[in-house]
C-alpha cells in the first residue's frame, strides 16, 4: 500500500520535470554527425566528382536501389554517366558508405526528405551531387591513386615515387 | 427554484462536454506526468483534439461484424452512456440545482451504476467473439463483486446522516466533512469506484495488453466513441459521487459559489484517477477478486458496524 502511494507521489512529482519532446518542425533534434540520412555524392578538394563508378555500392545495396552506369572521359578519368537513387525503397543502411572505395557516396544527418509524389523520392545525379567534400575533407582520389589522367602522369601522384626503368642497368 | 429543464440541460451541456474535455484533459495530464507535452498543435493548448478525435470518430467506417448479434451489438453501447447520465440526475450540483431531489438518492445511484455493467455483458457477449466475452465475463465479476461493498462503504454515510438523500447528506456535512469518520469507508468506496469505472488500474475488462481491448474489440466507430465517453462520464460521476458524500458537495467558504466549489471538487478527484492511471500497475483479476471478497468486503462491514454501533452509544446518551 505505502508503495503504491509511494509510485503515485513520485509520477506526481514528473509534472515538475523537464520536457522530452523536442517540438519538432520549430526545434530540431541534434542530429549526430554520423547519422546516417539522405545519401549524397561529395567532390574533391578540386570541386570534382569522385565517383569512380565501380559499382561496390549498387553491389553492397541490400535492397537495389541504387543504380548507375560508369564511363569514362578522354583522359581516362571514370565517373558515372548516370547515378540515380531510389528513396522510396532505401533503408538507410549505409553499406553503400561503407563499400565506396573513394569516399564519393556518404549518408548525410538530414531525414526531411517527405515528398507528395512517389516519383519524386527517385534521386537522379544532379540531386544526389553536392558541392562538398563531405565527412573527409581533403581527400582526392586521383592525387593518390597510381592512375594516370589529365595533368597528372605515372609517378606524379602524392607519396608516388616514379617508375622504375626496368630496362636500364643503372642500379 | 429554478425551472427543472433548464437544470436538465445545463447538466446534459456541462456533462457531455467534460466527458470530451476529459479526452484532452486526460491526455495532456498524462503526457504532463510522463515529461511530455501531450496534445498542443490544435487551437489553444491543443485543445481542439477534442474535436478532431470526434470528427475521426464519426468518420470511421461503423462496422458490424457478420457474426455479432446485431440488436444487442447496436444496444450495448447505448446502455452504459444512459445509465451513468441517469447517475447524475440525484447528483447536488448545488443547493438547488439538481435534477431529481429523490428521497432515494443514493439507492438510485447504486442501481443505475449496476445497470451499466450490462453495456459491458450484452457488448462482449454480442460481439461473439473470444477475447470480447472473456472481457466481458471479466468486467461483470468485477462490478458485481465491487458493487457489493461500494453500497456497503456508502451505508456508513447513510448512518451518520440519517438520509439516503444526497442533499441532506451534504447538508449533514455543514460541521465536518465525512471524509474525517468515514476514511476507511471512502478509501473502500474510492476502490470500488475505480472498479465500478473500469477504469486504471482496474482496467482488467478492456486489458489491452491481455485482450487486445477487452470487451470492446470489435466496435468501432462511434459506437466505440459511446464506450469512451461512457468511461469518462463514469470517471465525472465517480469524482462527483466521492465530493458529495465525503468532501462536502457544494459546501466551502463564501468566497466562490457553491456550484463552483463543488466544480473543484470534482476536478480535483478527477486529476486523481488520471494521476492513478499514471502510476499504477494492472493487478491479475484473481488478485482483484481475492483483494475485494478476502480484505475490502470485511472491512466495509466493519466500518458500517462500527459506525452503526457508535451512532447508537451516541443517540442512546
């Protein structure tokens, strides 16, 4: 009986307490840096993008809803011809994140991706682009990767030593 | 006096709009105990909820299962608002607003709270359905066995006015209330009434957790809506039934009029059941008849015979 009264005088006492609720559409959550939200393709520190378009997110995607077709500009650089993401059936997993070899698919802390149209949850390239280096500022590619392309030679790229001639005697 | 229809709607007006002023107010309290804001985007203080709750209500698709029985289905519902706003008719609003002055007052009241326990019979019985009969059979054991020692908690009030009228039983109250000779018997009577509402903790006919909603899982709709506000009218008549016969009815100080006292009151008893609902835990309905034959049944008795016995030693001095 006493704890009873006991439990009552204590809920009682809730009315003096802090609110939870955060009175959403005015003031926000904080939302972690790591929350994983509305998926976006970053560029590098040069403001270009840095899909390589290999495919490791539509592979890692556990419900397909990525899709996007990789070519190739002239000086050998890769990027996707087409990237288009389907919001309406991604389960914000973040697999893609953690496939992409090059940084370039990160999940982002936004959620207010609510749409009327069902059609309009299909994310082509130029909605999922943003002009942002994202979680990993400073980070290129290119200037790291052995590949040569524009500007760039065998032996150029950061921590590259140049290529050996194999056919000299020289030591 | 006042002309008595006026009375009777005023009363229907006032009722009827608590019982779905308790929907908002309900929700806001808990949410108040439980560090949320409850209801607060619709109008001021959220309080067109109300509103929007009822709209949702009548809206709803009003369904009758093929398999129920369709008379009794329709007529359950209907029974329990009847009965509980038959309850008020004996209720002292004030000195003289009530609707009926009966002499019977109180054996009025505990017929009618009887009768609502057929709403919950004839509705878990129509419904013909498993999880509804089992509520069912659950709530009329409950009300009856609680009912028992509600009227016998209430005798106690009885003895030491001297009247089954609840006018002169307030009346009787000018020098103390009843809630000084009569604690156990209003702490029986509180119980009881909690179980005679159905409502938390003793909400073991509806047990949403046991019995998906008790002996309403099949309404819908407005007849469901007319189970809700049955509840809350319940909760209303409860609060209002405990001020008069123990907290003095319409009596306090001059500063504010009777009927505003007795308005407080009420409001105050109904702040406890919502506060109830907040904090207590369902007890097993084997518990519960155990708790009401074995311990509040002796001790209602006791209490009307020790009050009995003393109100005699003290008109035989």
């Amino acid at each position: 009986m006493f704890s009873l009264l006991r439990s009552m005088w204590l809920v009682f006492l809730h009315m003096f307490h802090k609110r939870d609720t955060y009175q959403y559409p005015e003031q926000k959550a904080p939302l972690p840096a790591r929350w994983r939200g509305r998926i976006a393709l970053t560029r590098d520190p040069d403001g270009d993008e840095r899909c390589v378009g290999c495919y490791l997110c539509a592979a890692a995607c556990p419900v397909d809803c990525i899709s996007l077709q990789a070519t190739e500009d002239e000086h050998g650089r890769r990027y996707p011809e087409f990237f288009r993401i389907n919001f309406s059936r991604c389960i914000f997993c973040g697999f893609c994140e953690e496939a992409c070899p090059t940084y370039a698919i990160q999940l982002l802390p936004d959620f207010e991706m609510a749409e009327y149209d069902r059609q309009n949850l299909v994310y082509e390239k130029h909605d999922l682009l943003i002009p942002s280096q994202g979680k990993y500022p400073g980070y290129n590619y290119y200037k790291i990767a052995g590949l040569a392309i524009k500007n760039k030679d065998k032996g150029e790229a950061e921590q590259e030593e140049p290529p050996v001639d194999i056919k000299s005697l020289l030591p | 006096m006042i002309n008595a229809w006026w009375i009777i709607g005023g009363v229907l007006f006032v009722l009827l709009n608590t019982a779905a002023g308790l929907i908002w107010l309900e929700r806001r309290m808990l949410a108040l105990w439980q560090d949320r804001y409850g209801p607060n985007r619709a109008g001021p203080f959220g309080l067109f909820i109300v509103l929007a709750d009822t709209l949702k209500l009548f809206f709803k698709e009003d369904w009758i299962p093929p398999f129920a029985d369709k008379v009794v289905f329709v007529f359950a519902p209907a029974v329990v608002v009847a009965s509980v706003l038959m309850s008020f008719v004996i209720v002292p609003f004030a000195p003289n607003i009530v609707v009926a002055d009966l002499n019977i007052g109180i054996l009025f009241f505990l017929a009618m709270s009887s009768l609502g326990v057929y709403s919950i019979v004839l509705g878990g019985w129509a419904s013909n359905n498993k999880y509804a009969l089992l509520g069912a059979m659950r709530g009329a054991s409950q009300m009856i066995s609680y009912e028992v020692f509600m009227g016998l908690a209430l005798m106690g009030v009885v003895v030491l006015s001297g009247s089954f009228n609840l006018r002169e039983i307030v009346e009787a109250q000018r020098t103390v209330w009843f809630i000084v000779p009569q604690l156990l018997g209003f702490l029986i009577f509180m119980v009881a009434g909690i179980a005679e509402t159905h409502r938390l903790p003793f909400d073991i006919p509806e047990a949403e957790s046991e019995l998906v909603a008790g002996f309403h899982s099949e309404y819908s709709g407005m007849k469901f809506g007319m189970f809700f506000i049955g509840e809350y009218l319940g909760v209303t008549l409860i609060s209002a039934m405990v001020v008069t016969l123990y907290f003095g009815g319409w009596l306090g100080p001059a500063f504010l009029p009777p009927v505003v006292w007795f308005a407080v009151k009420t409001f105050a008893f109904i702040s406890l059941f919502i506060l109830l609902r907040a904090s207590m835990p369902r007890p097993r309905y084997d518990q519960l008849m155990e708790y009401g034959w074995k311990v509040l049944f002796p001790l209602s008795l006791l209490n009307l015979w020790v009050t009995a016995a003393i109100k005699l030693w003290l008109v035989s001095k």
